[in-house]
C-alpha cells in the first residue's frame, strides 16, 4: 500500500514539472485576481526598443546564430520570383536581391541599388542600377538581370502566384504570356544600367513597387540555361544560389538549416562578421533555446509567449508594430463570381449601422489586450496601422468599450427586449441569433471568445458561435468566403504588407471583401486613393482619411488590435536595428563576444 | 509456400484499391486546399482560381481520381503542391532521415528490451523483478510527447550534451566523418527517447514466455540430463521464448518508414511522421495520398513478412 502511495507521488511530481515547463505563468494570469498584480504584468507596448544598446568593443568575425522558429522544415525555394511559404523570404532576407530601398511608409528610396524615377504624365518609369554592384559569383550586376525577373513572372510556363493584375498592368506583359510576342514591349534597356517600363495606367501606389513594378534581380548570368518550367526544381535556386545581399549561401541542410558567410563583393562593403548559421527551431523550444544562449537573435517570436524572455538577463527585447490589423466583419451580401462583384443584401441581418456599431462597442477589447496579450496588442482604432504613419488618422475615435453607448444604440434602433428573457429581439420583434464564426487556435482564444461572447450578451445580444466551437482555419475561410448562410459576423485579421491601399481588400470587384459590403460612395472613396491626382501625397492623405472616417460610420468591419511584434536578441549583439524605416543594414552589425551569451 | 507469398500479393492489389480510392475522396472532403494559405492581400484572386483550375481542383472527383492513379501506375505520384518538388524525391528525403532513426532505435530498444525481459522472467519476483516491471509500467503510462519533452528540455538545454533540432549540424560537408557523425549525434535522443517508450511489449511478453516456458517439461528434462541452468536459458528457453518477438518483427521492419510523429515534431527531426501531418494541415493532397498508400502497403507487407519469418523460425508452422 504504502508502495503505491508513493509511485503517485511520483508520478504527480513527472506531471507537475510537464506543466511547469510547457505552461509558462499561463496560471498565473487566470488565477491572479489581485488588481494590483495585474496591473504590474501589463507592459507598455510603446516602450521596446527597436535597436540594441551595446557599447561593448567587438570581436573580428564571429558567426551569428539565427533560429529559424518553424514548427516543419522549411521549402527551400531561394528565389524571390518563385518561393511562396514565408520562412523562405525570412531566410532570403540575409542573401536578399531586393533592388529598391524604402523610407517612411514604404516609400521607394533612392539609397538602394536602384532608384526610381517616375514620369505619370506618360506612365513612365525610368529604373536606374548603381554601377559596380556585383553578383556574389563576382559577376558585375546589368540591366538585363533587372529585366529578367519580369521574364520569368510573365513566361507561359511561370506556375507561381506573381502573374497577377498588377503584372498585366505593364505594356506587353499579356502578349509576352501569350506566347505572341518573344519580349516585354514595355520594358525598354536604355543602356547597360537604365530601364524604362511603359504601364497601361500609374496610380500612387508605384511609390510603394506596386503597380506591377517588381522590387528584385535575378542573377540572368547563371539562371539563363535553365528552362523555366524546370527553374523551380532546379539546384541553382535550391542548393547554391547566387545573390546580391550581404551573405552568400554557403552551405544548405534542406528543410532544417542554412550557413551564409560574408559576400564579399556586397555592394555596401563586406560585413563585418564572417558566418550566418540558421538553424530550425520548433516554437516549443524557442524560449528555451534563447534562455539557454544557443541564438542570437529568432526570426519570429510569438507575443502569447512574451513571459518565456521577459526577465532573461542574456537577451534585450525589441519590439515594434506589425504591419497586420485584427478586425470583426459582418456579412452583409454575397459575392456573385459570375459577374465577380460583391452584392450587398439591404436586408442582412446585420444590415442595420446602429447594431453593427452596438455591436463594435460593447466588445471590451482593451481588456482583452491587457490580459490575455499582456499588452502586446493594443485597441485599434482604424483599419490602416499606425506604422503608415502619413495615411493613418490618429484622430479616430474607434469603437471604445461603451456597454452604454451600445445599448443606448440598440433602444434606439428599435432592438428591445419584447419578451422580456434577457435578449434584445430584432426591430420585427422577431427573436435574434447572431451567428459569429471564430478561428481556433491555443486555448487562449477559445477563452477570449467566451469573453467576448458575455460582452454581447450583457448588453442584450443573443451572439452564438457557427458550429458550436471555433472553427479550423482552412474551414473558416471555406466558410467565409463562401459566403456561408451561418455566419453573421466573423473575427479575422490582415496583413496589409507595405502598399497600404485598401482596393484589394474592399473593392467592389475584390473577393477579399468579405463582407461583402459595397455602396457608390465606397467606389468613389476607393478609387480616390489609387488615382493619378493621388500622386500628390496631400491629396491621397486626405483620400485616405475620408476612407477611414466612411468605414467607420458604416462599420461594416471594424478593427480590434493592432500588434506588436516582439524580437529577443543575444546581449552580444551590436549594431542592430530593426526600425521599419532606419533598419541598419547587416553589414554592420558586430558581435561582442566569441558565443551567444548565456 | 512461394505461391502463398504470390498469392498474398496479388491479394494486395485490390486491398489497396479500395485504399487509395478511400483516401483519395476522404483528402478532397477536407475544407480548403493547398492554395488556402497562399492567401494575403497582395495576391491576387484570379491566379488563385487560375492555378486552382491548372491543377484540376474542379474537376470532378473521378477525373481526378482518375488521372492520379493512371499516373501513380506508372510511378509518377505527381508534385507536392507545397515544396515543388516530385512526391517521390520529396518522400525518399524524408524516408531516409525516419529510416535512420527508427533503425537506431529498434536497435536501441532490442537492446535495452530483451535483457531486461530474460532477467526479469529468469529471477521473477525478486526485487529486480518488480522493478523490471514497474519500470516498464511507468514507460508505458507516459505519454511519448511528455517524455520527449522532458528529455529535451534535460538533456538538451539544462545539461547540454545533445543536440536539440535537425538532423546534422550545417558546417559539416557531406560524405565525411564529422557529417557522418553529426548525423548520428543528432539521431541519438529522440531514438534513445524512443527505446526507452517502447520496451513494454517486448518486456512483457520475453518475461511471461519465460516464465511459462520454466515448467515446461523439455525444461525439465534439459536439467534432468544434467544441463547447467544458464545453458538451459540460453538453448531453450530463450529461443522458444523469442516467438512472440519474431511474430512481430515484419510489422517492425516496415513500420521503421512510418515514423512517430510526435518525437519527430518535438525534436525538429524532418522525417516521414512529420510529414505527413505538415501536408495533411497544408491540404498537400499528392502527399498525403502517396504516404497513406505507402503506409498501407507497408502494412500489409509487414503481415506477410511476420509469416514469412515465423515459418522460418519456428518450424511447426507452415504457410500452405
């Protein structure tokens, strides 16, 4: 008896460690009702650094340790014009071939290896290359390398997802993917270092490498001899690329980890440090391995696990704001694929702006930030981040917690609760379900949604989840984009990438408009921020605000955080900043000690 | 018995028929396919639907059946839609990493297994015993995803003597020592994590055929003739005892290319197990069949062999 007192014990304890070691403070938080504790583990989101502070002198050479956070190996396709899972690009980025560089609000700047000279009166453009950049096979880089990329996009063998609307806007891009022509009649060589595209019509967003402008080289030089159709599978992209960046693919463990060392024909002048070794490392572990000064710094680190690097003494945290919004939609209409427009139904049954506003203010999403994200997300109050700082109306209210205003809303609308059960009945008196449709992800989310869910209903809204539960991703854009008759409103989020124009997202004609929501004055607001005049930032700032200030008194979406991005770095680091406008280049960054500090 | 074995196989075809047309329908009912992730608001919806149509997603499910497995006779299991690169080149990468791995720890574990099964039953109820078996107890009540974790987390980042992701270090060039080394290196924890989950079965049933096999009557007649005891184990006992084992041993052969998901996620260790569960969330549709058809071949092939090796080892059976 004894005995088996004893192995339980035991086993207790094994289960008890498993916990401590995969929970994180994850307890803590649920059950530390204390204000005043809560209060302390909140941060200051505004307050990460964005660059190391290391005054340390540094080492000569030295190998910097990336972890690659991937919970499966990644593809391994090493050329801009091709890949299309993530991790490649962020592998990429330290061998990078990117032509242009950018300023505030992505702008295309002039300090890059190529400027940008814009003629919208004739739908011109003139590319020029710096002279003396050279490939890392010590090739020097030509015109011919700038044109290329346009080459393999538009060839009718290309199967990536690039040859897009966008890509038809160049002149001659639709015949050369015809087969009718042998070369792009828009892409003009002046001379050896200049190129002038000729576009069907230019809109603002070219400032930004849109319009079908496209932002790298390819090494035409070595690629040349391999046909298109077989580019994707050859070993000249996937096993030794050659590249313009500040390191050269050196050596490649496909799928788990990559060597770079010092290109030293990089046009900025050779880094100081000699090797870059990334390696894989599956999210379980990252927070360890970062402990444990195995890494120097971590590709991607997820802000549920902030409390995993919050007090190490070997690492500095540097943060900064993504470029992603989360928002809530509602379905007001469906989308017609045979005339490809979204047709809004009048009658939905959240067709009404005060219940969607109702809606919008009774969700206490600052709570929800401060809690469950520590205040690694912040309430948003505009569907464009803050990040774009010349186009983002900082004076917005946004839908701030007000169970009041909600109610007050709600009466007013005519939603009164007629029988008298606690939930508001529609206008009809009829009684009203809202079907909201939600992401599964950690357990985390399943709780914030239950929060949210009693959010509703304390102002009256009878909200339920589609399903029953949170749904998969892969089903829940099934569901949404198909404009499933169960769901009322959903909760998802958008990256915005660096053209913040927001046609492609609420366009008439966009299948990405999944709300569905559409009306003349939208069309005009819209076509205002992509069109010529725009050219003038002025005029598309204000474009820009009038959009914001339409969408947020239909509401047909509305936005809830914004995040921010959390990056550990080793202590040793030196030189590193990671400002989305005065990023520091990679080749001066500089260690201060032989090995990751521990 | 050679035409038992033909006969075996030709019964194979239509079970992995009526497989293949299993699986194949049951991949196309999953929600979203392999371009749903590609979504962001920079790409473009009509190369979606483009590159959907391309790759015959709204042909009708037979179509498509159809032209997969026309393909699959002639050994071309198509592209992965995620990696771009041919299911079968994909698939033999992956293979070769599992088969490494799961070889060291059948290995491992034969080794660890059946010493401490012979024991036990040798000495049953003696205090190594009961220890013997409480230890194979608790290996199987936790969880392989516990033990995995903790073994990392011990010996990975806290006594640092292991390596704690992939399968060999970068800095290393293919074809030497050092690469050959590494790759073991790195093979070594989640293999010994593995033996170590595994012993049960093997314990159990080496212990309890042992302890059947002490009373029984060519035992008894082994010692009456004079044999010393140890040569009685090693010559009598330990053989018949091993038959269990060997009714097993096909299904271990083959099972060593499935692979174990959870230790393969847990120490990053891209291999077959790991595989198959990135391309069922990533709706990678030529894989996930082409493994499913390759994990039911397997299957049934490791019956067939378990039957072959039982024949030859014990010679009481005989396939007719």
């Amino acid at each position: 008896m004894k005995k088996k007192n004893w192995f339980l014990v035991s086993m207790l304890l094994a289960l008890a460690l498993v916990l401590a070691a995969c929970g994180g403070d994850k307890g803590k938080e649920s059950s530390g009702g204390k204000e005043k504790e809560k209060e302390e583990e909140k941060v200051d989101a505004s307050a990460f650094p964005v660059a190391v502070e290391n005054n340390d002198e540094a080492i000569k050479g030295g190998t910097l340790q990336v972890a690659l956070v991937n919970d499966s190996p990644f593809k391994g396709i090493f050329l801009a014009e091709l890949y299309e899972d993530a991790y490649d690009d962020k592998i990429m980025a330290f061998a990078s071939n990117s032509l242009y560089d950018t300023k505030e609000d992505f702008l295309i700047s002039d300090k890059g290896i190529a400027s940008l000279k814009v003629d919208a009166d004739n739908n011109k453009v003139t590319v020029k290359i710096r002279e003396g950049v050279k490939w890392s096979d010590g090739e020097p880089l030509t015109i011919e390398d700038v044109i290329f990329p346009y080459e393999i996009i538009g060839h009718k063998d290309y199967t990536g997802v690039r040859y897009d609307g966008d890509f038809k806007n160049i002149i001659g891009a639709e015949e050369y993917h015809a087969g009718k022509a042998k070369t792009i009649s828009g892409l003009k060589k002046i001379d050896d270092h200049t190129l002038e595209i000729t576009f069907k019509k230019l809109s603002p967003a070219i400032y930004n490498g849109g319009d079908g402008l496209w932002g790298t080289a390819a090494p035409k030089h070595y690629l040349k001899d391999v046909a298109i159709k077989d580019l994707i599978k050859s070993d000249k992209i996937r096993k030794a690329p050659v590249t313009l960046g500040t390191f050269k693919f050196d050596k490649i463990v496909n799928g788990e980890s990559v060597q770079f060392v010092a290109n030293e024909h990089y046009w900025r002048g050779k880094p100081k440090i000699d090797k870059v070794v990334l390696t894989t490392v599956p999210s379980t572990q990252i927070a360890e391995a970062l402990k444990a000064g195995k890494y120097d710094i971590a590709t991607s680190y997820s802000a549920t696990n902030y409390d995993g690097v919050k007090d190490l003494k070997n690492l500095t945290v540097l943060g900064r704001k993504e470029l992603a919004y989360s928002y809530v939609g509602f379905k007001l209409g469906k989308f017609d694929s045979k005339t490809g427009e979204s047709i809004t139904d009048p009658n939905a049954k959240m067709g009404d702006v005060s219940l969607r506003q109702a809606f919008a203010y009774a969700m206490d999403v600052e709570q929800v930030a401060d809690e469950y994200y520590s205040g690694l997300r912040s309430r948003s109050n505009s569907l464009i981040p803050p990040v774009f700082s010349a186009f983002y109306d900082d004076t917005l209210e946004g839908f701030k917690y007000d169970p009041e205003k909600a109610k007050k809303l709600l009466d007013d609308a005519g939603f009164k609760d007629v029988d008298g059960d606690g939930l508001r009945e529609d206008k009809n008196g009829k009684k009203l379900e809202i079907k909201m449709a939600g992401m599964s992800g950690d357990d985390k989310d399943e709780a914030m949604m239950q929060f949210y869910l009693q959010n509703w209903k304390d102002v009256g809204l009878n909200v339920v989840l589609t399903t029953g539960r949170l749904i998969e991703f892969n089903s829940f854009y099934d569901k949404v984009k198909a404009d499933d008759k169960n769901i009322d409103v959903y909760m998802a989020a958008w990256g915005t990438g660096t053209n913040p124009s927001p046609l492609g997202l609420y366009g008439r004609d966009s299948s990405y408009n999944y709300s569905r929501f559409t009306s003349p004055e939208l069309d005009k607001l819209l076509a205002k921020i992509d069109s010529k005049e725009a050219i003038d930032p002025e005029v598309r700032a204000k474009a820009f605000k009038d959009w914001q200030i339409y969408m947020a008194e239909q509401a047909p979406v509305f936005p809830t955080y914004y995040r921010t991005e959390i990056m550990p770095v080793n202590k040793r680091v030196k030189n590193y900043n990671k400002d989305w406008v005065n990023a520091t280049d990679l080749n001066v960054l500089e260690l201060t000690a032989e090995e990751p500090i521990k | 018995m050679w035409k038992t074995v033909l006969r075996r196989f030709l019964v194979m075809i239509p079970q992995l028929f009526v497989l293949s047309l299993l699986i194949f329908i049951m991949a196309k009912f999953m929600p979203g396919d392999p371009f749903t992730g590609l979504i962001t608001p920079e790409t473009d919806p009509n190369v979606i639907e483009e590159l959907k149509i391309k790759a015959g997603l709204y042909d009708p499910w037979y179509v498509q059946y159809y032209n997969w497995i026309t393909n699959a006779f002639q050994g071309d299991f198509g592209d992965s839609y995620t990696f771009k690169v041919s299911v079968s080149s994909l698939i033999g990468e992956r293979a070769m990493n599992t088969f490494w791995l799961s070889l060291l720890s059948v290995i491992l574990l034969y080794a660890i297994a059946i010493p401490l099964g012979i024991l036990a039953g040798r000495y049953q109820d003696s205090l190594l015993d009961k220890g013997i078996v409480l230890y194979s107890f608790i290996s199987y009540a936790i969880p392989t995803f516990v033990l995995s974790l903790i073994f990392l987390f011990m010996f990975g980042y806290h006594i640092p003597i292991f390596p704690t992701s992939g399968t060999v270090d970068v800095s290393h060039d293919p074809g030497t020592w050092g690469y050959f080394w590494s790759k073991v290196y790195h093979m070594l924890l989640p293999a010994i994590t593995y033996a170590l989950l595994a012993t049960t079965g093997v314990i159990q049933y080496l212990r309890s055929e042992i302890i059947d096999s002490k009373s029984m009557d060519y035992v008894k007649t082994a010692r009456s003739k004079g044999l010393p005891i140890s040569k009685v184990y090693t010559k009598h006992i330990f053989r018949n005892s091993l038959l269990p084992i060997a009714a097993f041993f096909g299904f271990t052969i083959t099972g060593l290319l499935g692979g174990s998901v959870f230790i393969e996620t847990i120490f990053g260790y891209p291999g077959m197990g790991q595989l198959f569960i990135s391309s069922i969330a990533s709706r990678d549709y030529s894989v996930i069949t082409t493994l499913v058809m390759l994990f039911g071949f397997l299957t049934l092939l490791g019956s067939l062999l378990s039957d072959i090796i039982m024949s030859i080892v014990d010679p009481r059976i005989r396939i007719e």
